[in-house]
C-alpha cells in the first residue's frame, strides 16, 4: 500500500445569501490539515479482506440492511468498515480476525441484538487501529472475545437473506 499525504478540500452545504437584492448562491469550502491517504487497491488486500470489502461496497449506502437501522447511521457505518477494510483489514487478517467477528449481525434482529453484533455493527465511527483482542475507535473499543457474545452472520448475508 502506498501513502500519499496532503490537503483536502471538503464542500460544504451551498447557502444563499441575500446580496442588495439578489440572491447568490454560496458554496463554502474548508481546507483541512494534511491526512495520510492510504491508496490502497483491491489487488494490495488479502483476498479475505477484498471478499470483504467487495461485500460491503456492494450493498447500497441509502438501504439499511437492518430493518431497525436508520439509513443515515446505516452509510456511517457502510464508510466506516469500508475505510477499516483499506486501513487495517490486512492487519486484522493477519491478527486472525473473521467476518462474523467483525461485520456480524443479529440473523432476524440485525443489530439490535447488540450481543450478535460485530466489532465494526455497532458504533459506526471509524476505527483508529487493531490489536489482537480489540478494534481502537477514538473513544473506545470492541473485542474481540467478550463474555455473553454470540456469532451472528456479516451483515451482507442478512441483506442477501431480505432480497
């Protein structure tokens, strides 16, 4: 994988304004610090974690999979294990990581059965890092062995079950 660093430019929401009688349209932009951008091809992945990767891209980011998921906290979620498949899913292979540990939902609940829920169902910020036993998110983080857990099925099984 290579990285890249430098700057990028976020678009923000257009506003009007009122301008002596006209209205103009404004489109804010913002700079943002220099981020590493992890340019990482399907090809560069182990062929798990791209059999991931392609499972998750392929389901929409406007549909829930999850009958009781909000399709908004659903596209957080989708762009965060899509961004932890291109960050650390070769780590997390070569950790021993699995599927189910990592995308598992609840067969009939999705994730409202939280005990069902893999590490990366239940939050949806973007993790930071994986260890052996944990996946680091900025405030917290989920293991992988916890007591209670239960093993449900990736998340793209469900859907496939709901088509």
């Amino acid at each position: 994988m290579s990285v890249e660093a430098g700057w990028y430019l976020t678009l923000r929401a257009p506003r009007t304004l009122i301008d002596a009688g006209r209205d103009i349209t404004a489109v804010r932009f913002a700079f943002h610090q220099p981020f590493r951008r992890i340019a990482a091809a399907i090809s560069d992945l182990p062929p798990a974690v791209a059999s991931w990767r392609d499972q998750i891209e392929c389901l929409s980011e406007h549909a829930s999979p999850c009958r009781y998921l909000a399709p908004a906290k659903w596209a957080g979620m989708r762009t965060s294990a899509l961004a932890f498949c291109d960050q650390h899913g070769a780590e997390a292979h070569r950790l021993g990581w699995t599927a189910p540990q990592l995308f598992s939902v609840h067969p009939n609940h999705g994730t409202l059965r939280v005990d069902y829920c893999g590490a990366l169902m239940v939050g949806g910020t973007p993790a930071r890092g994986v260890e052996a036993n944990r996946v680091l998110f900025e405030q917290t983080a989920a293991y992988r062995n916890r007591q209670g857990q239960e093993c449900g099925v990736p998340v793209w099984e469900l859907a496939a079950r709901a088509r």
